[in-house]
C-alpha cells in the first residue's frame, strides 16, 4: 500500500490537498485539509463545526484531490466552491461522490474514528483512486506563499487576531514578484473573501 | 514554444529550479535560481562573483533541472554538490554538459547578455531539453519552509546578518510538524552549512 500512496504523492509528513466530501442529502463540500502520512498510517484532523467534520460523521468518506489552484485552495478555505468544479465518481462501494474534476489525482478514504470530539482524528483507508495527470511542476514561492496566507485567514476567521492580517500582508512582496496572474488573483480575492 | 514551456512547467512568474552549468575547463557546478518567465520571455539574473556567473560567460551556456530534492536546493546553494549528482548530456550543440541525474526535467538554454554588471541579467533561449519523470505532488508546506530558508541562508552569507538567522530558525515548527525525514535533514544542513 505504501508505493500505491507514494504513487498518489501522499508522502510521509504532511500533504495539503482538497478534500470533498458529501452530505447525507447528497450536497457536495470541498476544503483544504492535510493528509497526515506516519509511520506507514494515513491520519486527517479535521475541526468540529466544519462541514467536512458533519459530512464525515454522516458517511465515513472522503476524497483526497491533489491539485494546484492556488484560487481553488482560497475558495475551498474561506467560502463555498461553485458545483461546477465537482464532478461525480461511482465505485464498487459509492454512488455519486464528489471529486474535484480538474484534480491531478483523487483518492477515495475510508475514514475510521473513535471519538467525536472538539477535533475529528480519523484513520483513513484507502478505498480506490484515480491518477489523471502526472506533469512537470517546479517550485513557486508565489504559490507557496498563497497556501501559506490560505492558513493565516483560516487563523483569522476563528480568532479575529488582526496579527493574522498582517502577517498574510507581508506575503505581497514575495507573491507580486514570484507569482503569475492565477497567484496573484487567489491571493487578492483572499481579502476580498474575509 | 509557451506551450513547450508549460510542458516543462516553466509557467509565468518565478520559477526555482536548480541551474547546472559548466566551465571552460570541464568542471559542472549546480546552485538554485529562479527562472523567470513574463510575457513570452524567459530570464534569468545571475549575481557576479557566483561560479554560475562565471561559467555563463564562459560557455553562454545553462541547463534548467526541474527537482523536489530539498536537500539538493540546500546543498547546491550552501556549499558544492558531490560529483556524483550529476550526469553529463550530449547534445548536436553541445558536448558532455551537466544535468542533475535524478531530476524530473531538464532544458539546455543559450544565455543572451548586453552587460557583465553586478548582475548579469540574461535571455534565455530553449536549445533541447528532457522531460524524465511526471508525478503527483501534493504541497507539502515543510519543503516549502526549506526553500524559504535557503533564500534566507543565501542571504546571511553575504550580509552576514543574525535577523536571517533568526527567520530561518522560525521555520523549524512547520518543518518538523508537516515534514518528511528528507525535509528535515534538508533543514538541519542548513545549520551545518551556514
């Protein structure tokens, strides 16, 4: 199972992908969550009051996709993604779960939990998945710098510290110099979705 | 050739990579730099007194190697890289130039320079180039951390100022909470190096 992960770049540490997940009435949900990889376990915290803690707790599953978008990242963590970035899956086990179309790769889980408490710990168990699109992707500390700042304002929307606000400000530099026009887009709606 | 670039990954904005490069006596010398692509055209500056700078305007020559091997970007910034990491190409052009054998894409570029100042700013045209190995690759904000961290540790050595310091060390929780082993090791020889 581990080269299966290794293949799907879920490597040891952890990996901030998109997870989607669905409700029990059938609407789809995506937000940006690290996958956990330790000593050969797959683990997700996810927060209570998320609907990604109530679709869990409703299903058991969710979905991994590797992606790039650095706008899709923004919108995931601060505001409802439009349906139209979900497609549908089938699988031996599932109708209808939400993946994100334009993902590089998806994995559908399995999560195992114990408790339900302020935090969701969950084992995930790899259920099946898909490999779109290997490609060549170099390091931009534009787009890093976004995943960075898509932290500080899920920071600040639970603690209204206004440290948090300016912390994401001193990554304009590094994100106007590095960045292409997508960077620079999901760092500004970043603001205007606070 | 745009689409050629977006194969490759060279995508508009700023682009780290780790730039192999030769000198006139046949000796491959690796440090990290950033690829710059705006409006159709690629650049680079390289800073007088690195042995980039000099092998440039030796051969007018660099190679591109696309990698995620953290330990590589500090290494190659930091100090030299052992022999063994390279593996030398032939081209119509050029004969035995040096890759990073275990990147996932390499392009050979011609260097077209007007000044040798400071900073030799140049114009980078595609010679041939090698695409190896695609793969899925979740962001892992602890590898990102390490790149943080070599631009400070690159800057401390010419300034030689502690405020770098200082900032590379806030990187150590993100590092080791959302780290692989190879992100910390990475992050470990920086210290060893500085």
């Amino acid at each position: 199972m581990n080269l299966e992960l290794d293949r799907y770049g879920l490597w040891e540490g952890i990996n901030e992908v998109i997870v989607t997940t669905i409700s029990s009435d059938g609407k789809p949900n995506a937000a940006p969550i690290g996958i956990i990889r330790h000593e050969g376990k797959l683990m997700v915290r996810v927060y209570n009051g998320s609907q990604t803690y109530t679709n869990i707790m409703e299903t058991g599953l969710l979905a991994a996709n590797m992606v790039y978008d650095p706008v899709l990242f923004v919108r995931s963590a601060l505001s409802d993604v439009d349906d139209d970035v979900f497609e549908f899956i089938r699988t031996d086990n599932v109708e209808d779960f939400p993946v994100i179309a334009d993902c590089n790769a998806w994995m559908l889980f399995e999560a195992e939990y114990n408790r339900e408490n302020t935090v969701l710990v969950a084992e995930l168990h790899p259920v099946t998945g898909t490999i779109r699109h290997k490609e060549i992707r170099p390091v931009n500390r534009a787009f890093n710098a976004v995943i960075e700042a898509v932290v500080l304002a899920t920071r600040y929307k639970v603690f209204k510290n206004e440290k948090y606000i300016l912390q994401i400000k001193s990554y304009s530099n590094t994100i106007y110099k590095c960045g292409g026009s997508t960077d620079k887009n999901a760092y500004d709606l970043i603001f205007r979705l606070l």
